[in-house]
C-alpha cells in the first residue's frame, strides 16, 4: 500500500444552533487543496475526499477528511506516492466506511491508473485496487450497487475503438473487475458522470466527439446492469457541448446538466435536459448570462425538483463565483444563490442529507489559509446559510 499520513482531532470545534445547522468551513494549508466529493455516512457526519499539494512545487497526494454534522473535522488522511494521486469521487459503505476512486500515477501499468481505496469508518485503509492497462486510464465518478459493488465511469486510452474512449466499468465488493465497457468514436471521448438505478441499471454521460462540424456532442446512455446498452444519445444545438452531471427523475429518467456554447468555453452556458426512462427529451433549456457557466453537479431533492452547482463567471465579485439553481420538475428556475469573495471559488460536490439539508463542498481562493482551500457549506433545504 502507499505510504499514508492520519490524524484525528478529539471533538467538534462547532456548535450548531437550535434551527438548522448551516455553517461555513475552510480546510487546508499553505498551498492548494480541493474537494471533489462528498457522501454523508452511517454513524453521522460526512466523508470528503480530494486533493492536496504541500507545497507549491509537488506533487498533488489524495486528500480525505471525515467531519461530523456540524463541520467538526474528525479526522484526516493524505494518501499517496511520489507522483500525482488523484480523488475524484466517494462512495459510502453500510459499515460507515467508504470508497474512494480516483486516478494514480505512483503505480500501476500505465501513464495513469483508476484507483480504489477503501477505507473503514475510521479511516484506516482496507484495501487498495489499480485497474487500468498500458497507456492513460482514469475515472470520474462512481455509484454503489446493491450487491456492494460499484460502477466507475471516466476514460480509457489502452482500450476501445478510439484515441480516448468513454468507459463504464463494474468492480465486485472486493474492487476486482466484473464487467468493462467502451463507448464513443475514434477521437477523444469521456464519461464524466453516472448513476445507478433500483434494477441495477446506469445512465452514464459525458461527451464525444461527432465531426469537424459538429464537435463535441453530449453523450448520455443506459446500460442494463450486466453492462448491455439499453439506449444511447448524443445531443446537440451548437459547436460544443459536455455533459457534465446526472440526477434521477421519478420517473425513472434522468436530468442531464452540461455545458454548451457556438464558440468555446468562454461564452458556455448551463444546458439542462430532462430525458425519460427510454431516453426521449421532455425538455430542454439554457441558464446564464453574457459569459461562462459550468454546472459541476446536481442533485435530486425529495421534494421534487433538483438542485445544480454552477460555477460562474456572469455575476458575483470574483473571478468565477458558485451559482446554486433550483430547479422545478419541468426546468423552471424556483430559488437561485451566490456564495464567493474577491477572488476565484469552484463548487465540485453537492448533496441533500438526511434531513434535507444541503451540503456544497468545492475551493476558495477567497478566504482560507492557503492559495486555494477545501470549502465546505452547510446550507438549509432552500440554499441559505
């Protein structure tokens, strides 16, 4: 296993108040640190994981903090090798312990590796996993099956038909690989997100690339729980469009949030699209302003409707800001909020818990000890703090 670095801090530094716990946190040291993903667990509190580099001139190690309900931080873990280890997703356990997926370039047979770790309710590590073959293999997101698997999506270079292929694959309860699958054309292609359905089934999206005309195109699939495709759609209505997030809709659809934009990634606007449980658009809609929005993430409230974290560019004091959007069922605009200082603040994690709550996790360089710091919020259900 990799070498390893633990703390744990004996108790909360916070205290909640008798209405909703919402509070507002900075973890992080001197140089950079970031949240990618975030998942409340059994026992209480949540586990965060992303990246961290000591020092302006290293390496980035995999980041992973357990803080309680009202933002306490628990422990903390950095865990990697002499290369660039990397976190991009977290998955919860029913033992209170998680998985957290990502990429390595400290081992493995290639130029990157997907990588598992697993990690008790403590954060001690398990076990380790690294999947991948001879050339550039990552992934971006995972879900949890009901068999305690999970499903990865991200890209792989050392198979399939194309330079960089989208790339959905399954790992049993013990990390191993059960099933992989390639999609795409023959350029650059890439899952960016994916979810797991009651019957076992996944919606993965992400983009792929059409022609010189067209350019990139939203992808969006379903496979059947052994990895057969169900249906696929690339969607357009300019020059480039990615799909970047995922929610489940009642229904058994899906509501896809992505970029799009006529000239490139300065102008992109959020891209909103309801599909049904057989891929058929119910609606599809546009939000932003004169310059870019990139939407990170979503989630589907239990209330109904769904809630997008933007990063954008349009508004606010700084450059780049965090644009919450909730969203109604048919893709109206029902509350909207605006988190961010002077500078630069990314959102990359967004989740309801238990209670209803929000909980949004991304950087800062506007506050904090360090170049750019992990930022957690806990919001109330209607985005406040």
């Amino acid at each position: 296993m990799t070498d390893f670095i633990w703390e744990r801090w004996s108790g909360p530094d916070v205290a909640c108040d008798m209405g909703p716990c919402t509070w507002d946190r900075t973890f992080g040291g001197p140089s950079d640190d970031k949240v990618s993903a975030a998942v409340q667990v059994a026992g209480g509190g949540f586990v965060i994981v992303g990246n961290t580099r000591q020092s302006p001139t290293g390496t980035y190690d995999a980041w992973i903090l357990r803080v309680g309900d009202d933002g306490a931080l628990l422990w903390r873990q950095l865990y990697g090798g002499t290369e660039t280890d990397q976190l991009r997703d977290v998955v919860a356990m029913p033992d209170g312990g998680v998985v957290a997926v990502g990429h390595t370039r400290s081992r493995g047979a290639g130029e990157s590796d997907v990588w598992l770790l697993r990690l008790s309710a403590d954060g001690i590590p398990l076990f380790e996993r690294v999947l991948g073959g001879a050339a550039n293999d990552r992934v971006h997101a995972a879900a949890a099956t009901d068999d305690g698997g999970l499903v990865l999506a991200g890209f792989t270079a050392s198979e399939g038909a194309g330079e960089r292929d989208l790339w959905v694959m399954r790992v049993a309860e013990d990390g191993t690989e059960a099933w992989s699958r390639t999609l795409g054309s023959a350029h650059h292609d890439e899952g960016l997100d994916l979810i797991v359905f009651e019957d076992g089934g996944v919606a993965v999206t992400g983009h792929v690339w059409m022609d010189d005309e067209r350019g990139y195109d939203v992808a969006v699939a379903r496979l059947s729980a052994d990895g057969n495709m169900v249906w696929w759609r690339s969607l357009d209505r300019a020059t480039f469009e990615a799909g970047t997030a995922l929610a489940p809709s009642p229904d058994g659809g899906v509501l896809v949030v992505g970029t799009t934009s006529v000239t490139g990634l300065r102008d992109t606007d959020l891209w909103g699209i309801r599909l049904d449980a057989a891929g058929n658009t119910l609606w599809e809609r546009t939000y932003g302003g004169s310059r870019a929005e990139e939407p990170w993430d979503v989630t589907a409230l239990a209330s109904g409707g769904f809630v997008v974290a933007v990063e954008t560019f349009s508004q606010g004091a700084g450059g780049g800001d965090i644009w919450l959007l909730h969203l109604t069922p048919d893709g109206d605009v029902a509350w909207e909020r605006l988190f961010g200082g002077v500078l630069w603040d990314h959102p990359s994690a967004l989740i309801e818990t238990a209670d209803g709550s929000l909980l949004l996790g991304g950087h800062t360089a506007s506050k904090g000890a360090g170049f750019e710091d992990g930022w957690l919020l806990r919001l109330t259900a209607d985005g406040r703090l």
